[in-house]
C-alpha cells in the first residue's frame, strides 16, 4: 500500500488532515504527519519530514501532499537527501492537501499503485464540490 | 448486464465518507463496476475510482444506478445494496460525512 505524508505550515493542520484521511481509508493505511517547525511553531521542517517519510515508507512508494510555498521547498530539500533508490519511490504531489489526501488516502486504501494515487489527487483539483 | 437502482438517503450523499466506502466496496469485487445519477443524468463512471464516484454530485435523495458485468456482479451488487441500504453504517452525528 502507498504511504503518505501530509507537509503544512500548521502542525495542527497535519495532524488534522492525517486524522481525516485515515477516516476515510481505514486504519491500515500508512499516513504521517509533518506540520509546524515544532507543535508550536508555524512553519516547515526537513528533519520533520524526513521523519515522516521513514514512517510512511514502504514498498509500494510514498506520496507527499503539501499546503504552499516552503512546505514545497521544505519537501524538496528532504528528497534530495535521501539516495537515489530512495527517490525513485516518492512523489511530491501538486494536489490540493485536504481533498487530495482523502482522495490520495481512499485509492492507496484500496491498492492503486503510487502514480495513480498521485493522479487521483492532482485531478480531485478540477471537483466542482459545488455540485 | 446486471443493474440495481438505489435511491441514496444518507445526509450528505455520495460525497466523503459515503463515497469512500462505496469505492472500497466495489474494489473488493474483481468485476467492473459502472454507476450513474439518474437524477442528474449523464454518463457512467467507474464505481472503483473515487474521483469518479464523487464527481457524479449524488447527494440525498437521488437515484442512482449500478452496473456490474463480471463474474462477482451479482455479489458486488448485493454488496452495494447492503451498504446503501444500512445507510453507510452510519451510527452517530459524529461521524464525518
């Protein structure tokens, strides 16, 4: 199953967003939070989310959903530390981070393999919730 | 092709959790899963795809149809109207929809 990590400014946020997530897909799912510098300050992590993509990690590749601007730059820096074999497996995902990690959460729950997962999410982008 | 039609009840409709659990319970069958909203019109999507499913706009009250042509459909079929028909198990306010 693809693991994901969730990367926000606010370590509520990603706590939040993995508590949503694993509603929705089930309690095998493979979902770590990297929110805040610390549980108290706003901002982002590398180390917090090299965590997180240890815990997420598995076989099947993992799949990392961020809010905006140095959560991306956050994100990159934590992948270029990690070895190529390592890299090969993640991908960094333009989706949006709440409606993409419960779409990301359900289709990993399920089985689909890492690129699709991650194009489920891109794509939940185009949803007119509306209706 | 085997078809049932279902009329959804549940509060918030095929939306979030519904719809997650409609998506996990059509990928527990090998057959491939159609459904539409009637109510709306439009084409079929695919029942394993949950994008697809919350793309449909099903909320309360509308009526959609499930199609099935594999060699579980029936059973896939059968399971979706028990999901549909417990009202997506839902026990308590609580639970996000």
């Amino acid at each position: 199953m693809v693991g994901i990590v969730i990367v926000s400014h606010s370590p509520l946020i990603a706590a939040g967003v993995k508590q949503l997530a694993s509603e929705m897909a089930g309690e095998q799912l493979r979902i770590a939070a990297a929110g805040g510098v610390d549980d108290h300050t706003i901002g982002t992590s590398v180390e917090r989310i090299l965590e997180a993509l240890r815990e997420a990690d598995g076989p099947d590749g993992v799949l990392i959903l961020v809010d905006l601007g140095s959560a991306v730059l956050s994100a990159q820096a934590a992948i270029e530390l990690l070895n190529e074999q390592q890299q090969a497996h993640l991908i960094l995902s333009n989706a949006p981070l709440v409606e993409g990690a419960i779409v990301a959460a359900v289709e990993a729950s399920i089985g689909r393999p890492l690129m699709e997962v991650n194009r489920a999410a891109e794509q939940v982008a185009t949803l007119n919730k509306l209706g | 092709m085997p078809e049932i039609s279902i009329t959804i009840q549940h509060k918030a409709g095929l939306h979030l959790r519904p719809a997650a659990m409609f998506v996990r319970t059509a990928c527990r069958f090998v057959t491939n899963i159609l459904v539409r909203n009637d109510t709306r019109g439009g084409d079929y999507k695919n029942a394993k795809s949950t994008l697809s499913v919350m793309q449909l706009g099903v909320n309360q009250g509308h009526s959609i149809t499930v199609r099935a042509d594999g060699p579980d459909a029936e059973a896939a079929l059968e399971a979706i109207r028990h999901l549909t028909d417990s009202n997506f198990e839902d026990t308590g306010a609580d639970m996000p929809a």
